[in-house]
C-alpha cells in the first residue's frame, strides 16, 4: 500500500515536468496601433517567440522590441531610444496561464489568459481574452486586448500628447507546432 | 515509517517545487531560442551632430528638410538692427536612396556656397561578439562658391578654382545608453585664392559627443582640429555646444558656435573667429530638420 502509494508520489512528482508536451511558435505576429485624431500609429513584428505546455495550460511569450516595424522608419528610432529605451530593457515578456484550457476540444474555444506582462521593466498582471483553434493537434491562438502606455512607465512629451493614444490597442497571433528538446 | 514520510514529504516538496518553476522554465526556453538583442539605438539621432556631420544616415525614402541658421552681431553698443545684425542660412534636402546611401543638396546665403554630398553607412553597431563595436559612415562631400567678391577675395572666374572638395571616415560609438562619441578625420580640398604661399590641402580631425538629458532632450558638442591652416590670416577651430530637441517628425538644434559657415570645407578652413562670448564672434545657432516619409515601411 505505502510502496505503490510512494510509486504513484514519484511518478506525479517527476512525470509531470519531464513528460510534459510543448508546443512552440516561432514567427509569432504582434501589432500595436495607436489611433488618434492627429496620426495613426501601427507597428508590427513577426518575429515573436510563444511556448505552451499543454499538460499545465501555462503559457510564455517572448519578443524583441527593436524587432518592431514602423510605417515611417524614424518612429522607429523614436520608439526604440526615446519611449521603450530598447538598449536598456531588449524584451517584452510575457507568463501566465490559460483558464480551464481543454486540449482535447476540436475547433475554437474561447477562453481567459491570465498572467504577468513585462515591458520597460515594469511587470503588470493582466488578462486577455483569447481565442484558440486546434486543428488536430496544431493549435493556433489569437485575440486582442488595450494597454495603457502610463502603465509602462513610458512618458509621453505633452507636445505630442495628440499623437499618441493613451490606450494602445494590441493584436496577436500565434501558430504552434510541437517543440522537441 | 519515519523515513519513508520523509521520504514522501521530500517527494511532495520536490514536486510542488516543479510545479511552481514551470512557468519560469517555458521563459528559459524561449530565451534560450530567442537570438540575443543585438540592436543598439544610433548614436546620434540627427544627420548633424552640430555643424558637421554624423554617423547617423537617413533611412531609405525619407526625405529630410534641413535649414540652419546663424546669428550673429557686430561689435558695439549701439545696433539699431532687429533682433540681430547679421544671419545666414542654408537650405538642404536630403534623400535616403537606400538604408545605407543618402545624398544632399544646399545652399547657403551668406557666403553663396551650394554643396552637395553623398553618405554611405558602411557599419552600424551592434552588441554581441561578432558585432560591429562602431557606426562607421563615409561622407564626400563637393562645394561650389558662387559668390562674386568675398571676403576672402582672389577668387578668380575658374570654375574649377570656386570648387572645394571634402571627404570624411565619420566613427562613432554609443558608449553608454546616453553617452555617444564620434570622431571624423577629414580632408578637405579647397583652393581659396588669397595667397599663392597657402596650402590647398587640408588635414582635420572632428569630435563630436551627444549626451541624452531625457527621452527626447540631449546635449551636443563638436569639435574641428585643423592640423596645417592657412597662414595669410589667422584661422581658428570651430566649436559648438549646443541642446537637441527630438520629437515625432521635427528635430531642433540650438547651440553657441564660433563658425558662420555650415559646409565642411569653409567651416574646417576659415573660421576666422575663436569662440568667445563677445560679439561678432559669439554664434548663436538654429537647425530644424523636417523628415518626410515617402515610403510605407509596412508591408501591406
């Protein structure tokens, strides 16, 4: 009784983390627009990282900020040295976990991220709403939430005050394939 | 039995440990896979660090509006003029022809020079090991002197007399994430007619630093060190100090010069004040640059 008790202890224990499956995105897609009535402001990057482990529903996100692609090519200078200072904080990080998420389900089920984004070193707990599709296994997520750039410690100078939205509007979508070690 | 529920515990703690550093894990990864940041923002925001040139090139489709503007007094108590006695300025364009190569035109009011030049971005820095450690930018640049009689008179009708030629190794390195220096040996070709004893040829060195106050506020200085100039009058080095505003799609230079002139081989070769406060030698200095984007980085 204790032994296979202790057998089953182990197997809970180690199984978890070393059998976990995982699934990757590597070119995943994130845009941000800026709409106001002055100017708007869109700026795209498809070069982000995104991994889910499907045994424990969390999931992490990855993306380099100089890798964001502006219309006009000296907001992105602006966007770089002046608002995200992307020599001092490189990334964007995100962690967090997808709310009674059912691997198993077919077709899109829409369901609650919750978890800690990190941007201009500053960590903000959030909660997306996202919607996934599994096709057989390859699971794509996509979905849309606003951020407000004062949360981030981005100070915006009062002269362009109407060219930036206070609210930031971002998109993403992710397409997985399974990851090996 | 002691030991085995120790044994368990020790299980169930290692398990919740697990557990709980799941989620770091999935970061590792992705950090793991991700490829370093490399990127580091350019060490100078404008294509000017003060009256010379920087490293910084314009990207391809952009089209910047340049005017510059300096002001100056005459020596005197009494002046009856507005605001100030004497000013010149010089108009440019500048056309991104590819990320690396950019090409400008302008002319100057003042001393009737029209230049142009052409910059090519030949590195750009980047952090990591195999990565470039400076922004290096060659510059050539050619004059063209319409004036009739100058100050610096002897300039005869010959049209190949009225052209001076410079070309400069533009090095520079953003040392810390607000500190950027830049140095630019130059040569610079200019027959100036005064004196048949003085050498056509010129050797210089620039320094040039920018140091960020805030976001969109920074502080500039540059520096010319002529190594042989002319002797039939005394010429001095040109400085500058001067604070840049840089926002959205204008960016504004203010600064204190000795040099009236705003092209390579004028500024380099006959600045004929030295810096101080009194007047006319005292400078004050206004560039505006307006940046036009004619291409859609964005891919639709």
């Amino acid at each position: 009784m204790n032994k296979s008790f202790l057998a089953l202890l182990l197997i809970l224990s180690f199984g978890i983390t070393s059998n976990s499956e995982k699934v990757i995105a590597r070119q995943g897609q994130v845009s941000f627009f800026s709409y106001t009535s002055v100017e708007n402001i869109k700026a795209e990057n498809n070069q982000v990282y995104s991994i889910i482990n499907l045994q424990e529903g969390t999931i992490a996100v990855d993306m380099l900020m100089n890798a964001f692609v502006f219309e006009k090519a000296l907001m992105r200078e602006h966007f770089n040295e002046s608002y995200i200072e992307s020599d001092i904080y490189p990334k964007a990080t995100f962690q967090g976990k997808i709310i009674d998420f059912d691997t198993n389900a077919q077709g899109t089920q829409i369901k609650m991220i919750k978890g800690a984004f990190k941007m201009h070193g500053v960590s903000k707990d959030i909660e997306i709403k996202t919607k996934i599709e599994n096709n057989n296994g390859s699971y794509t997520l996509s979905g849309v939430f606003e951020t407000f750039v004062k949360d981030y410690n981005i100070n915006i100078p009062p002269l362009l005050a109407g060219n930036i939205a206070k609210s930031i509007a971002v998109n993403f979508k992710f397409e997985y394939q399974p990851y090996e070690n | 039995m002691k030991i085995k529920k120790i044994v368990i515990a020790c299980l169930l703690l290692l398990g919740g440990v697990h557990i709980s550093t799941a989620q770091d894990d999935l970061l590792d990864i992705l950090n793991n896979e991700q490829e370093d940041a490399t990127y580091v923002p350019p060490a100078f925001k404008m294509t000017r660090v003060a009256f010379g040139h920087s490293t910084e090139i314009r990207s391809k489709g952009v089209l910047e509006l340049f005017t510059a503007t300096r002001f100056w007094n005459f020596p005197g108590d009494r002046s009856q003029s507005f605001a100030a006695d004497k000013m010149t300025t010089r108009i440019a364009l500048e056309y991104g022809v590819s990320d690396r190569l950019s090409f400008g035109i302008g002319g100057t009011t003042f001393d009737g020079l029209f230049d142009s030049y052409l910059k090519y971005k030949l590195t750009s820095q980047e952090k990591g090991e195999k990565a470039a450690p400076f922004n290096i930018t060659l510059l050539q640049a050619g004059s063209y002197n319409s004036s009739s009689g100058s100050v610096y008179s002897g300039l005869s009708g010959d049209f190949s007399d009225r052209l001076a030629f410079t070309s400069q190794v533009l090095v520079s390195r953003k040392m810390s994430s607000k500190f950027s220096l830049q140095l630019a040996p130059t040569f610079v070709h200019k027959p100036l007619g005064v004196s048949n004893q003085d050498n056509k040829n010129f050797f210089a060195l620039g320094f040039g630093a920018r140091y960020k106050l805030g976001p969109h506020l920074s502080i500039v200085s540059e520096y010319y060190r002529t190594f042989n100039p002319i002797e039939s009058f005394d010429t001095y080095d040109p400085f500058a100090i001067g604070v840049n505003w840089e926002l959205g799609d204008i960016l504004i230079q203010l600064m204190l010069t000795n040099t009236r002139n705003m092209v390579e081989d004028t500024f380099i070769t006959q600045t004929t004040n030295n810096f101080n406060f009194k007047d006319p030698n005292l400078h004050f200095g206004f560039n505006a640059t307006y940046v036009f984007h004619l291409k859609n980085k964005l891919k639709k």
